[in-house]
C-alpha cells in the first residue's frame, strides 16, 4: 500500500500507464488504498471483502460502520466505480479520455476527503455557516 | 406520493433559518422573488429559533430535536400549515431529523415534551407537519410544465453543474418519501434541481460530485484541505464543461465561493465557473432582473456571463 503523501503526488501529478484499462484500475485502486489507510488509523483490519462486486464499496461500508459522517464520501465512491465501469467496458469509446480525467478527479476527491477527515473528525457533518455569525454574536 | 401536492404547496410556512439572513441573503431574497413571480406564497414562521446545527448538537441532541420541534409547533400550532419549507440544507436536515426522532423514539418525545411545557408552547407531534425543501416547492409546487410556460428568457447557453452538497440526502432514513421511483427525488443521485433548471431552459452537464462534500468549508474554514475539495469540485465542473455551479444551501454555496477565492489567493489557481444559488438562476428565467434576484450580493462574479447570455 503505497502512503498517502505519494498517492496524493500521483494524483496531482497525473497517472500515466500503458492503456486505458491500466489507468482505470489503478485510479479505483487508489481509492482502495485510501480508505484502507482511514480503516488503518482507526484500528481497524481493511476488508478483503466486497460490496456489489467492488473492493472499494465493500471498504466504504465498513468505514462508515459506526460513523454515518463517513457516508460524505459514499457517493463519491460510486462514482468512481461507475466510471471504472465505463472506462473498463468501452475503453475506445470517444469519450475515454475525458472519463479517465473525470475519474482522476473523483479519486483525488476521495483522496482529500479522507485527508481532510484524519484532521477534523467533523468532517462530513453539517458546517453550518450562520456558525461564525453567532459565535461572534456570542464573543 | 400523490399529487395534491400543487394545491398543498400554493401557500406554506417558510423556516429561512439564521444563514439566510446572513450569508445566505441572495438565497433568501431570490428564494422569495421566484416564489412571488410563480404564485406559491410563503409565510415566515412566526418567531423562529435557531435550530442550533452544531454547538447544541454537540452539547445535547435531544436539545436540538427540541429546537427543531419548537419550530413545527410554530408553523403548525400558531398559525395552521401543514407544510413548512427551508431552503438550507442543514435547517431542512435538522426537521426532517427531528421528524424520524419523534416518530421513532420515545426519550426524544418525552424530552420534547418536558421542553416545550416548561417554555409554555404546545408540544409538536411527528406527523402534524411535511416538512420540505425548496426543491420540492418548487418541483411539486408548480412542476416542470408549469415552469416552461413562464418562462420568459430561456437559460439556454448556461451550461450547469448541479451541486446539492453532502446533507440534502443523507442520512436516508431521515428522508422517507425519497426513493420512491418515478417522480421521487433519489439519494444516490438526486436530480430535481437538474429538473427545474432544464424545464427554464438550461443544459445540465454530467457532474460526478454533487453530492461531494466540499470539505466542512466551515468547520475547516481556514484549511488548505478544505480549499482543495473545494477547488476539486470546481476543477470537475469545468472538466463537465460547466459554465456555473447552481447551488441549494447558503453554507455549501458559501463555501464554494470562499474557497474559489482562497484557492487562487493561496494556491495560484483560478477556476472560471460562476455560482448561483438555483433561485438565482430560475428567477433570471422567469425574467426577474439580476438585482432582484441579488446577484450582486455573491461574491461569486457572474455579471459577465449573464450579460453574454442575455440574462442581465
Ligand atoms: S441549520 Fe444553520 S441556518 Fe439552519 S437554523 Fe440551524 S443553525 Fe441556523
Ligand atoms: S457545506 Fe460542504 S460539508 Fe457542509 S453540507 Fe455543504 S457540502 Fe457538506
């Protein structure tokens, strides 16, 4: 498992590999390794397990077990997975490219969400934004 | 759920919630326009709390479902609706939570109760009110066929992004009339702001992070992390071919403006995509001028791709 600082420089650098299912798989396997890590700093044992025949949906699950603010991401992870899907099933399809940089940026979302949430545990909750006005109002 | 929900929506109590009336005043301003100029009519709640998102929640849940009764009881006990509306996500969040709380908890009931008899107000029951969101107003208040037929400068030419932030559908058991096949809104990939934005003319791009959450932009509102979710989002609505990102919360609207500012001052990279609240969008639609709908109060500058547009 590669660490988050250089999944972070692959994703801000571009991935590059031979064709276009190569990139595809190694996008969907980034997002694997990322919520292996938040599984990791939880204490917890990454499933090897899958959830509608992904590895990554099956990681999600058991991340959000117990911390519903980690479905923020649930979605996001969908989307990944449908782009695999897309990118894997019609990988000469006009549009691939376009898919390939879309998929990029759904797993460097993935990659800053998880980031974001080993800072502030917050994360994925409601931010409310009246939150500043009253706590000046309060000071 | 079927249909009487045009007559239902005509008039409704309307929770704006303590962000409308501050950072989210062009939400709250255009939110009110668009309902003047289609005819559905809404009536503040009378004496509205603060629902207390996060600092009571924080403290005590209980306390917030208690806040988030109050209102309902409002709506419903003082001034008889049986429909109370709010445009934000985290106040339409926090009824529809207290809703799921009464209905399924007895603590909570019996916290509510204790409460609201000692501040001297009748108790609100699960059931008494619907609680919506603008969306739903609009959608089922008035429809897409209803919208096409006053509208009066098409937004065709504005290529948009749809952004519902992380709350609007989560969790799902809060949201119960969600999900429900045809003509429902869908939690995985909830499309009635795509609706109505296309029914006044608009192309809505394929946008894979709408619900994405763009990163607590207030509970991290000085975070590089924050900043770069956000600046994630703005690079994939552009990369969708977006031309603005149409938005349904003043917190994640907010946010998305903050961070696209932050993100060139801090990281040297602009992004072109204007936001607008979907209020804004639908009221240039139905040919309310830009200052109506306040889209000089968003720090987000469109003037410029409106004018092009033939919407300013
Ligand atoms: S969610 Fe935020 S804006 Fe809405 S009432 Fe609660 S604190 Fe105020
Ligand atoms: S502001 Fe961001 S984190 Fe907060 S609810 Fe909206 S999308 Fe989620």
């Amino acid at each position: 498992m590669r660490s988050l600082a250089t999944i972070g420089e692959l994703l801000e650098g571009g991935i590059d590999t031979a064709t276009p299912a190569a990139t595809a798989r190694d996008l969907l396997t980034i997002g694997e390794e990322v919520l292996e890590h938040w599984l990791q700093a939880r204490g917890l044992k990454p499933t090897a397990s899958k959830a509608e025949g992904f590895r990554l949906l099956g990681l999600h699950r058991q991340g959000a077990r117990g911390d519903p603010s980690f479905n923020a991401c649930r979605e996001t992870c969908r989307e990944l997975v449908y782009h695999y899907n897309l990118v894997t099933m019609e990988p000469g399809d006009s549009a691939t490219a376009q898919r390939l940089a879309m998929m990029q940026l759904v797993a460097s979302h993935i990659y800053y969400f998880v980031s974001g949430k080993m800072q502030s545990a917050q994360l994925g909750e409601f931010c409310c934004s009246s939150r500043d006005l009253r706590l000046k109002q309060a000071s | 759920m079927t249909d009487n929900r045009t007559d239902k929506y005509k008039k409704v109590a309307y929770y704006p919630g303590c962000a409308l009336e501050g950072t989210g005043h062009a939400y709250n301003r255009s939110t009110k326009e668009v309902g003047k100029a289609l005819g559905l009519e809404l009536e503040d709640v009378k004496n509205w709390n603060c629902c207390g998102a996060m600092e009571v929640k924080n403290i005590d849940p209980k306390v917030q479902t208690y806040l988030s009764s109050r209102v309902m009881s409002q709506a419903v006990n003082e001034m008889g609706h049986s429909v109370v509306m709010a445009p934000c996500n985290g106040c339409y969040h926090n009824l529809k939570k207290a809703e799921y709380d009464l209905k399924n908890d007895e603590t909570s009931r019996q916290v509510v109760d204790r409460i609201s008899s000692k501040a001297g107000h009748k108790t609100y029951h699960a059931g008494e009110i619907e609680t919506i969101h603008a969306l739903d107003w609009i959608k089922h208040g008035i429809g897409e066929e209803g919208l096409k037929s006053r509208v009066k400068k098409s937004l065709k030419g504005m290529k948009v992004a749809n952004y519902y932030g992380c709350m609007y559908t989560r969790p799902r058991h809060i949201f119960p009339e969600k999900d429900q096949g045809a003509g429902s809104e869908s939690t995985s990939r909830p499309h009635f702001m795509d609706d109505l934005l296309a029914a006044a003319g608009a192309a809505n791009v394929d946008f894979p992070l709408k619900t994405a959450c763009c990163g607590g932009a207030h509970t991290l509102s000085d975070s590089d992390m924050s900043t770069k979710l956000v600046l994630n989002i703005l690079k994939a609505a552009e990369a969708s071919g977006a031309n603005v990102i149409a938005t349904e919360c003043p917190t994640c609207h907010s946010g998305l403006e903050m961070h696209q500012i932050r993100a060139e001052k801090k990281f040297g990279v602009k992004t072109n995509v204007k936001i607008l609240y979907f209020t804004q969008l639908l009221g240039l639609a139905l040919g309310l001028t830009p200052k109506k709908v306040g889209v000089h109060e968003n720090m987000s500058d469109s003037f410029g791709l409106l004018e092009q547009q033939g919407l300013a």
